[in-house]
C-alpha cells in the first residue's frame, strides 16, 4: 500500500520554515489560525491574477506582518502604490488589527511548483489539451535549470466519461530526500464538465548542508 505525505510539510522545521510564524496559548491559537486562512483566502481571490504562490504571516502582539510572494507585482501595487494602500485597509478591517504589508517578487515563476499548477489549470479551463498544456510547462521549467519535475492532472480529462490520471515526468524527483529542494503545488482547474486537479512537483537541486530555507 503506497504511504503519502504532503512534501512541503514533510520538510518543515527541517529545510522549510512555517508559513505562519507567531506563538498563541490555547484559547487563542484556533481563532488566530482561522483568521491566517481568512487573510490568505481573501488575498488569494481577490489578486488571482497577480499570481500569488505564498503568503507568509508572522504576529506580534496586535501586530500582523503580512509577506506577500507575487509574480506579477505591479498587478498587486497598482499606480502610486493605491491597490496595495486599499489591499492593507481590506486586511486591516477583516482583522481589526494593524497590519504591515510587505511584497517579494517572484523573478522565476516557472520554477515555482504553484504557479505552474495555476498556470495549467487556467489553461484547462480555457479548454487547451492537457497534453500540450503540461508539455509545455514542462519544457519551461527545465529550461530555467530545474533539475527535475513532476507534473499529475485528474479528472475528466477532455471531458471524457470516465475520470483517469495523466503523469509526465522529466528530469529527476527524489521526493524522500529531505536534503533535496523540492517545491510542491496543488491547484484545481473548475471546467464546465468537473474539476480537474494539478499537482507540481519540481526539483530544483540539493540544499547545502546545514541551510534552513526562508521564504523562497
């Protein structure tokens, strides 16, 4: 029987750092990790397009520090910086506490394992062929000096009747070495016929002894 686990939370506190970084007691910590995936839902689908892989969160006092990892950066400032004013104000009511937003740019979208999923699934729901959509994202990725990666969609795939899986795999995935830097994403492609789901696994080299990764 095939034992899963997730990769990036099989690599936390081990290469990986936690994506919300604050400490709470225990009457507090379920409200306060509700309203981490309120702050991530809510910049998630109200800046799709800005493609956004990563929102990191850390917590001082009444304090939220919100780092957001966005491909397309612009699409998140605006001009003179007037969607990511309106964007903290949003936040800042949703929470009712202060908040101090940060961006990072994702300078290669391509070697980011959820930007490639979205990629893929948006194109699935503009009804491009599968085959070509993962062949594509595939070549790409490889291009920008991965070192390997795995692409998996599910569903049903062009429509047919009956739900089956297709995997291409390129390069190498040694996905039970903790030393090795592997990047996972998972996204949903909502077609008119069902939901088609991609999953990205990339490889992108090993980490230097020693290393504890942060917000990469």
């Amino acid at each position: 029987m095939g034992q899963k686990i997730h990769p990036n939370g099989f690599r936390v506190g081990i290469t990986r750092d936690w994506d919300s970084r604050w400490y709470a007691r225990k009457d507090t910590f379920g409200d306060l990790l509700v309203e981490d995936d309120k702050i991530r839902r809510f910049i998630k689908n109200e800046y799709y397009f800005a493609g956004i892989p990563k929102v990191e969160i850390e917590r001082k006092g009444d304090q939220i520090m919100i780092l957001v990892h966005c491909a397309r950066p612009g699409v998140l400032i605006g001009r003179k910086g007037v969607k990511v004013d309106k964007l903290k104000e949003q936040l800042e009511q949703l929470s009712g506490k202060t908040i101090t937003l940060n961006i990072h740019e994702i300078t290669q979208p391509d070697l980011n394992a959820q930007l490639v999923a979205e990629n893929i699934a948006e194109q699935l729901e503009k009804r491009a062929s599968f085959r070509r959509a993962m062949k594509r994202s595939l070549q790409n990725t490889m291009d920008r000096g991965a070192k390997g990666i795995k692409l998996r969609v599910a569903g049903r795939l062009g429509g047919a009747e009956i739900a089956r899986v297709e995997l291409q795999i390129s390069g190498s995935i040694p996905l039970t070495t903790l030393a090795a830097d592997i990047d996972y994403g998972f996204s949903e492609a909502r077609c008119s016929y069902g939901r088609i789901g991609v999953k990205t696994w990339i490889y992108k080299g090993p980490i230097r002894k020693g290393a504890f990764t942060r917000g990469r």
